[in-house]
C-alpha cells in the first residue's frame, strides 16, 4: 500500500510541477520573443546532407509584420481565427471525414494550435502529441492576445528550406522587410505554408499561382483586420 501511494505522489508531482513549470514558459513568451523552436532544431539535423548547417529567423514586432500576411495566413489557414478559442470543432469533423474517405491526410489544426506545436513541440503526428498540443493550445489561448499568438505564429512558421519567420521568409523570397511586403506576395507565402519545403512562392508554379488568387479573393472576402484586443487596428 505505501508502494502505491509513492508512485500516485510522484505521478501528482510530476503533474503539479510540469504544469507549473509550463505555465511559466508560457506566461514569459507572452512578451519574450521565442528565440529557437523545436522544428528548427530537428528541421536542420534532417537538411544538413543537402545544405550548410543553420537557419534563417530574425524576430521582429508584429508592427513590422505586413498586414496583408497577417490576413493572408488567416484566410489561408484558419478564418475563424479572431472568433474561436483555440479550436475549430467543425473544421477538426470535416477533417475527420476526409481522412476517413481519402488516402491523404488532412489536417484541422488552427492557427493557435499550429503555434503551441511550432513553439513547444516536435512536428511528427500522434495521438500523445495531439494531446500536449491541445493543453498548451489552453494554455496561449488563456494567456496571450490574439495578436500576441499571430505575433509568435509569424516569427516561428517554416516559410522555405532552414528559413523560419515571415522577416526571414520575406528577405529569402522576394529580397526586402515583412513590412513591406504586398497583398500579392503576402498571399503567396501563405499558398505555400501547407508544404513550404516543396513549394516556392517565387517564382510560383501553376498551383501556387491559383493558390494565390484564392487566398486573394478570400481577402477582399473579409475585409479589414481588427483584433478583438485591439478595435482601432486595420
């Protein structure tokens, strides 16, 4: 009996002490840039045979974050963004479906839990990661602004081959600042977000091309940018 109770002491512990100790992680990156993220790590490990060791990733504000790449990743990636609290119940369902009915694989992850993964976790699919994803998703969903996790979202998405960030992404592809990127170069760096390592958003193919003009009409679809923190940004 006194067995059994150490081991359910130390699993309360480890417990009590890992949610301590991520909440604090969480609460520090809430103004603290995130300087390395697990993929960036393994990303590089798994690169190295076919390029020089090392990745692009410069951290900027999201002051000097286009705001077209803002809405570009929203109407790309996740429109209920600025509504939902981290999960999108009916996009995850749809997404069921699809894989039940298909051979390819597809995924119903927001923006927030896109970015509790590319922040905290490693990238490989499985019910174990699924689930920290979720708790961390909780946990910025609870801490953060919405503009704080596009901020994050922004700075530490793979956008090309060891290149991480949209500063990084908009130097490597297109040769000048985030800030100064426009509506069409902005929605063809987020047409290449599903495979970044196989796509290039320029000079775009075909299917990146129609990409883009579907994430374009998708933006004059939604109209201006306000987030629900901030009802004076456009």
């Amino acid at each position: 009996m006194t067995f059994i109770k150490r081991i359910f002491r130390f699993l309360f512990k480890s417990i009590f002490w890992f949610i301590v100790l991520t909440a604090v992680v969480v609460f520090v990156f809430k103004w603290a840039p995130v300087p390395i993220t697990p993929l960036m790590v393994i990303r590089d490990y798994q690169l190295s045979d076919a390029r020089e060791k090392g990745w692009e990733h410069q951290w900027v504000p999201i002051e000097e974050i286009s705001i077209h790449l803002q809405l570009a990743v929203i109407c790309s990636e996740d429109q209920k963004y600025l509504k939902h609290h981290g999960y999108d119940i009916e996009a995850i369902e749809r997404a069921i479906e699809h894989n039940k009915k298909g051979k390819s694989l597809k995924g119903g992850s927001t923006i927030s839990q896109q970015t509790a993964k590319n922040v905290f976790l490693w990238p490989h699919r499985n019910w174990v990661r699924k689930g920290f994803e979720t708790y961390f998703t909780f946990l910025i969903e609870l801490m953060w602004s919405k503009e704080r996790i596009m901020e994050v979202y922004l700075n530490s998405i793979e956008m090309g081959p060891g290149i991480y960030g949209a500063e990084a992404a908009s130097e490597y592809w297109f040769g000048k600042p985030a800030k100064d990127l426009s509506k069409e170069e902005a929605a063809a760096l987020a047409a290449i977000l599903p495979n970044p390592l196989r796509y290039k958003a320029h000079p775009p193919t075909s299917y990146i091309k129609g990409r883009t003009s579907w994430i374009i009409k998708q933006m004059n679809y939604f109209g201006p940018l306000a987030y629900p923190e901030r009802k004076d940004y456009e």
